[in-house]
C-alpha cells in the first residue's frame, strides 16, 4: 500500500498536503483583498472624478458672477 503514495509514509503526505492547503488558503486571501482594493480604487476613482466636475462647475459659476460685477 505504500507503493501508491509518492512520500516514503502516509505522514509525510499528509504533511505535504496541509503545507499546500495553508498556501492555497494564503493566494485565496491575497486574491480576496486585492479584488477589495480595486473596488476601493474604483470608488475613490469615481469620487475624484465627481469632486473635479464640481470645482469646476463651481469656477464656472464664479466666473459668471464675478463678470456680472
């Protein structure tokens, strides 16, 4: 039966297979918050944008005024 493993005991292959959980369970994290980061790029990317688009619609409105003086 021990032919079938590839590790010299049932031990060490099960020893292997936990190592390469943990490095599957760490890439997952890793991939969780790096897709959380986009998002969040995404987000302050959008609200750069809106902030702009305000200041200058508000400098356009100043102009108009200060022209009306």
């Amino acid at each position: 039966m021990h032919d079938i493993f590839r590790f010299g005991s049932i031990e060490e292959g099960l020893a292997f297979i936990a190592v390469q959980l943990a490095i599957l369970s760490i890439a997952l994290v890793y991939e969780y918050r790096w897709k959380q980061l986009e998002k969040k790029q995404l987000d302050l990317e959008s609200l750069i944008f809106d902030i702009e688009m305000y200041a200058k619609h508000r400098h356009k409105r100043l102009g108009a005024r200060l022209r009306d003086y």
